[in-house]
C-alpha cells in the first residue's frame, strides 16, 4: 500500500517524525533495526533529558514505542537498501520488498565505518547488502557474509538454508550460526577481490573464495540511499523545516549533525514530521 510518509529509522528522531505525523492524520511506514539496537536502548542512565532524569534507555525507547504504536504507526523491522524518486514519489527497497511514499524523513543516525577496498567496485557484481534480495542467485555457490550487524548471522543461517555454500567473517565469534556455517575470524584489513565480478574476500593475506560477499551493515551512509543528498562534513544539509535538498526529503536527528543529543534528535523529528505531513498536503493540493 502507498504511505503518505516513511521514515527511514526507528530511533527517538524517527519515532518522534512519524507520532507528529500521525497526528496530522498521515499514513507513516517506520523500517529501522530491532529498537532494542539503538544506543539509546542500551544507556544505563539517562540524566539530561527535560523533566524526566534517572531513566533508563531501555525505558525511554519502551515508552516512544508504545506511543507510535497507540498511534497506528506501522513499524517494520527492516533495511532500506535505496530510494529512488519519481514524479513526485518516493520508492523505497526494503529487503526484497519495495514500498511507496509521497515524502521521507531521514533519521539514519551516524553511519560508522568506511567502505572496503572494491566495494563500490563490485558492487552488484558479487557484493550485496540483502541476503534474502540475491541469495537465490547464489544457490551451491561458495558465498561469504561480513557479519557488521546484530542480526547477520540469521541471514547467514538463512544463506545456508537456501543452498548457499556460507563463510561468516567477523571480528569476534558470533552467536546463532548453523553448524553448518563456518566462521573465520577477521585477522586483518578486508579487501574485495576479482576481475570482470567478485572472487574472493581477502582478509589479510588471505584469500577466501567467493562469488558474493554479502556486506551486512545496521546502516548504510545517506548518499547510499540517495546519491544526490547534500552533506556537510558528512552530515545531511538542512535548513530550519528539516528539509533536505532534495523535493520530499526531509530529516532529522544524529545524521543532521552535532549535538548529538536526545533533546536535539526528538526536537528535530518533531519538526520534520510536521514538514513532511505539510509537504504530502500540498501535494494533494496540486494533483
């Protein structure tokens, strides 16, 4: 079904955008990570926050949840691996799925992490963010998952189950793999390797064949979205509304820039859900 806003992002920022934009009577579609990820959650204390010190994350993000919930927000547990805009709407790949709305709110936090050698190289051409997009593809091949997110080892596991001939890499041993997965720790710098596409993930000196390396990060840089995003010094530019540079792109919190602050993040969201819902009545004005 077409929302009238999503929201990219389920922290306090996120969840902040879609209540203000329930309340103006808008469809939101919220996709973020498991809300139990955030760094907020994982905050023992909370002492800064107007009115309400002594908490804990875990409180905060349970009481924004079940807010967004009274309010018929749809929460989804998910990625957003691009958005691509066309007359006037936006089309969202979520995982294998692809959604439509008529205005985004950006609230991605900060994306940590550079990209490895060959990466924008090969990519779509032996390296991918979405297991359950291209594992068909991959079915009795040799592949390799680059565990950087909490949930990559159910999409290895799921690899596994499809026929995939699965290596899970990562720094420190995970838990939940299938036997059947073998783990190699990551000694060293990882690099991408191959000619016309991807053969092998070096790790170090080593080589470990593969005809996909499967990057699974909890969040990828804006630009990965949408490569005509403005930044500065790798924040997202905007002005006073929280509007992006891009018509119907708004955002708000952590990747807007410093501070880098409950306050700020919940502030901005507000503003930015109001601009977006303003945003989608003038487009219905105009249609």
């Amino acid at each position: 079904m077409p929302y009238d806003i999503a929201v990219i992002g389920s922290g306090p920022a996120g969840l902040s955008a879609a209540v203000n934009a329930r309340a103006r009577g808008k469809t939101v579609l919220v996709v973020g990570n498991d809300y139990r990820e955030s760094p907020l959650y994982r905050a023992e204390r909370v002492d800064n926050y107007l009115g309400m010190p002594g908490r804990t994350g875990a409180e905060l993000m349970e009481a924004y949840r079940r807010h967004a919930e009274a309010m018929e927000v749809e929460l989804r547990t998910g990625r957003v691996l691009n958005i691509m805009q066309m007359d006037g709407t936006s089309y969202l790949s979520i995982g294998s799925d692809m959604e439509t709305a008529g205005a985004v709110v950006l609230t991605t936090g900060v994306a940590r992490g550079k990209k490895l050698p060959g990466e924008a190289r090969y990519l779509g051409r032996g390296v991918s963010y979405c297991a359950t997009c291209d594992g068909m593809l991959y079915r009795g091949r040799p592949v390799a998952v680059v565990g950087l997110a909490p949930d990559a080892p159910e999409e290895a596991n799921f690899l596994q189950g499809i026929g995939c001939q699965v290596t899970y890499v990562s720094a420190r041993e995970p838990e939940g793999l299938v036997p059947a997965v073998r783990w190699v720790r990551q000694t060293g710098r990882l690099e991408i390797v191959g000619e016309d596409t991807a053969t092998a993930l070096r790790i170090g000196d080593t080589e470990l064949p593969a005809q996909c390396i499967f990057l699974l990060r909890s969040a990828f840089p804006p630009t990965d979205l949408l490569p005509d995003l403005a930044l500065e010094d790798g924040y997202i530019t905007v002005d006073r509304r929280m509007r992006t540079n891009l018509p119907g792109v708004f955002a708000a919190g952590d990747c807007t820039g410093l501070p880098l602050q409950l306050s700020k993040a919940v502030g901005e969201g507000l503003v930015a859900g109001q601009a977006a819902a303003e945003y989608v009545d003038q487009l219905s004005d105009n249609s």
